[in-house]
C-alpha cells in the first residue's frame, strides 16, 4: 500500500513537471525559451538522431501486483550495433514524421510545444512509444535532452512492461 502511494506521487510529480515546468539538475542551457536559437533550430529541424542511454522498466509478475523496478542501460545502447533512433522528414504543419530503428521505418505523429517537439509511435502490435526532443541543451556534450516513454504490453509480450529511457538528440537536418 505504502509503495503503491509512493509510486502515485512520483507520477503526479513527474507530470507536474511537465506541466508546470521546473529547472532540471542537469546542467542545461534555457531551451525552453523561444527566443532562444536551440528552440528555433529544433522547431526548423527536418531531422533528428537520439541516442538512448539509461532508463528504467516496470516489470511485473503477476499484473494484479505491485511491479518490479528495474534500473539500466537502454537495450539501444548495450546490444545494437547502431544504438540510435531517426526521426525523418519531419513536418510539424501536417503532423506527420517518419521513424526509422532497429525494428524497422514507419510513420509518427509528432507535435511542437514550448518544450520541444514530441513524437507518438503505434507499434504494430499496438503499444505506443512517446519520445520528446527537448529544447534544452546539455552544455556537455552540446546536445539536445531526450526521453522516451514506451507502454508495452499484450500480445506477444504478455504482462504490462511500461519503461522510460533518457538520451541525447542531435540535429541531422
């Protein structure tokens, strides 16, 4: 009960940080500002490359328990030869954009906000991924901050498997 309480308040949190807006812990530079030239290159961007990094899945084992959390490093960057994500053709008028990964291309749907430019993915088995470019930049390494939010379940994976991974973005046109 106490873990189910906890898990409610990250998740009001999270999404009041989203909506609200906070200053992450991560040394950024203001990219949320649309005056700002990182807002304006992302929000012109045709193109962009992200690189997943680390994360952390919900398993569980029986789906009327509370889920096992496990914290790691994305399966895109410990097992693929080519650890990235290509958001293609991007075009923020009509919506549409063009994914291309290790489990093949197909099409997204993408949106622009204050925040950055987001993208909704349907699997072909239905789940969905959302992936939100921020317009923040990491002052170290210079690129653009990266999350992923994958909800996963059913057929053929089973129990729920919800899982939220963090990267960079860099600009490829």
């Amino acid at each position: 009960m106490k873990t189910t309480f906890f898990y409610s308040l990250v998740v009001l949190g999270v999404l009041g940080v989203c909506l609200y807006g906070s200053k992450s812990t991560v040394a950024v530079s203001q990219g949320t500002d649309p005056n700002n030239s990182s807002f304006e290159k992302l929000m012109k961007a045709k193109s962009v490359r992200i690189t997943l990094m680390n994360g952390a899945t919900a398993i569980w084992s029986d789906a009327t328990k509370e889920p096992k959390i496990k914290i790691g490093k994305s399966f895109f960057s410990s097992k693929e030869k080519n650890p990235y994500i290509i958001f293609d053709s991007i075009d923020l008028k009509a919506g549409k954009a063009r994914i291309i990964s290790n489990q093949g291309a197909g099409d997204v749907s993408v949106f622009a906000t204050v925040a950055g430019i987001s993208f909704i993915e349907t699997t072909g088995a239905g789940n969905i991924s959302f992936t939100t470019v921020f317009c923040d930049i990491d002052k170290d390494t210079q690129d653009y901050i990266v999350v992923q939010s994958r909800h996963l379940g059913g057929f053929p994976i089973g129990k729920p498997l919800p899982s939220q991974w963090h990267g960079t973005g860099k600009i490829l046109e």
